[in-house]
C-alpha cells in the first residue's frame, strides 16, 4: 500500500516511530530540513502547542497563514482550518496531520442545502463565521471570527439584511450586542452545546470568587450568567488581565494549558458538560498527535488539495474580512 492509498484509508499516516527517536527534536529537525512552520489552535493537546511555531485562534491562524514565508504549512487543527490556510496560499504545501480532524459545526452547513437557504433570501448579505467548509465560503459574502463579527456587523448599514451562518449561538449573540435581526443558519458547535447550566450553577456556588468566562458559541442561557464573553484570545487575555485569581472557562479544555501558562498562580476550573465526562473537548481536534504531525512532515501526507475554482471564490469572502479587520484596528 502506497502513502496515497494510506491516506484513503485512513486519514492519516500511521507508520512505526523509532522508540529511540526524540519526537521532539525530530520534528524541529525536520522543520528546519524542509522550511515548514507548525501553526495550532489553542484547543490542541498541550504537547502540540508546546511545538508549534503559533498558537492561536481562527482570526490569528488565518493573518500567520497568509503572511507565512514556510514552503511547508503544517495545520494542528481542523479540516476548514488547514482549508483556509490554503485558500491563502495556493502555491504552498499545507499539510493537516489527521484527514479526519472534522468539525461538527462545519458539517452542520453542507453547502448544497445552505444554497438553497441562501436563494430563498436573495435580498440578504452572507456572513460566514470561519469555521465553515470552503463550499460555504464561497457561498458567503464575508467571512468572520468570533474575534471580529461584532465589528464586521457593525460595519455594514442597519437596514442591510444579513444571513449569519453556520453558528446560531454565535449569530444571536451578534444579535443581542448590535440590535440586528440576522436571519441565522441552524447549526452549532457540539462542544459548546454540551455545558450544563445546572452543573455551572452549582459550581458558582461552591466558587463564588470564580469569574464564569464563555465563548460565545455557547448557548444562549450559559452566555446570560457569565461574567466575560469572548473569543478564545480575547478570553485568555481576559485572565491574564483580570484582578481575578480564580475562573470558570467554558469553552474547549485545550486553552487551559496556555492559561495555566500565562497565569500559573491563578486557578482554573473547566465548565462541565452535561455528561459523564469530567472535562469538555472537541474529539475532532484531538485527533492530532505528534506522532502524526512527525509523519505528516517526514512523508509530506496528508496534504490539502483544492481546486482552483472553488479556491478564488472561497478567497474573497475571507479578503473581505481581513479589510474590515484592518480598518477596525483589529489586525496590525
């Protein structure tokens, strides 16, 4: 079996390691070796952020991806992740260590039916949170993160109409804090769906000094008793920050590793889901490992390829962005 026919089968490549080999000293062997540069999301496992040449949310990943001088882009996050990356650099190799490193709120808007949705209001704008599939994107007007849709919102006329997919918890939010009455897409994030507004009220009870912090892709009714909404940067700078020494984090468990790191004599505490489970992650993300990412950069496999067409139309929405970003002060 060829490397291609082991990337079909599985996702990704899963060949022996050396015991003996440092993997750590491996990959920034090999990183040197064939220009690469590692960029990762801050829900990976910490090993990962440990050797990643950035960590950061949708908005940062997108503004590395594109100003990146790599020959070789390795994506330590997700699928529509290591997409964007090479819709903003088609010339370059971007490689995704895991093929099956989804993203259930990418699923929840297959383009075909979101076209549908879209020509029954032709009168409306799309705006397209990041994390959607290139199909989508090429389908949406603008692109945006949690970081900048408020500003991307704002920046547009009040009576402009606007669809706002795929997140319907993130585009009511934008709702509330602008005033908009943005026709929302019905999907969401199976991470931040799963918190337990009982489990966190009880947790503020026995932690009153605790600040509840959440992403707001969080419902509704989890984003009406926290003390900060925000993205992922904009929630781990709030902790650094904040005269607070205690916080309850309610979003993906992998940012707590950079917290703890910023701030080591603070406590954090992750939200618990409505399950089992004493800790809330996004399975798709871990699918990453650094065995995987080694593998991905010795044999260059699994690599993003897209098609040209689709690549142009999916680049405009996200050009469109990163304007609005600038404008906003929101990118330097």
């Amino acid at each position: 079996m060829n490397l291609a026919e082991v990337v079909l089968e599985k996702g990704f490549l899963d060949y022996n390691i050396d015991p003996t080999v440092d993997i750590y000293v491996a990959i920034e062997e090999l990183k040197k070796e064939k220009n690469a540069v590692i960029l990762a999301h801050y829900y990976q496992d910490s090993d990962i952020q440990d050797i990643a040449d950035y960590i950061g949310d949708s908005l940062g990943l997108a503004r590395k991806a594109a100003q990146t001088e790599a020959d070789i882009i390795v994506f330590a996050g997700v699928h529509f992740m290591a997409e964007t990356a090479k819709i903003l650099n088609p010339t370059k190799k971007v490689l995704i260590p895991d093929l099956n490193a989804g993203c259930s709120l990418s699923d929840s808007c297959p383009p075909p039916l979101f076209r549908i949705f879209r020509e029954r209001h032709p009168e409306h704008l799309v705006i397209s949170y990041i994390n959607c599939s290139a199909g989508i994107k090429a389908l949406s007007d603008i692109i945006c993160t949690s970081s900048n849709a408020r500003a991307i919102v704002d920046s547009l006329p009040e009576d402009q109409k606007i669809i706002f997919a795929p997140d319907k918890n993130l585009g009511a939010y934008i709702n509330k804090v602008t005033g908009r009455n943005m026709v929302l897409w019905n999907g969401a994030c199976m991470v931040h769906e799963i918190f337990s507004l009982e489990k966190i009220t009880k947790l503020k009870v026995r932690h009153p000094e605790a600040k509840l912090i959440a992403h707001p892709e969080c419902e509704e009714a989890i984003l009406a008793i926290a003390d900060f909404i925000g993205s992922t940067s904009e929630l781990l700078k709030y902790t650094h920050t904040c005269k607070s020494d205690s916080f309850i984090v309610a979003t993906e468990s992998g940012i707590l590793h950079k917290m703890i790191e910023q701030s080591p004599n603070k406590t954090f505490i992750a939200a618990p889901p409505d399950n089992a489970c004493a800790c809330n992650e996004c399975p798709h993300m871990k699918k990453n490992t650094l065995e995987k990412i080694y593998n991905c950069l010795k044999y260059e496999q699994p690599e993003i390829i897209m098609d040209e067409e689709l690549r142009l139309a999916a680049k405009k929405p996200i050009d469109r962005m990163m304007e609005i970003s600038i404008s906003a002060g929101l990118v330097g």
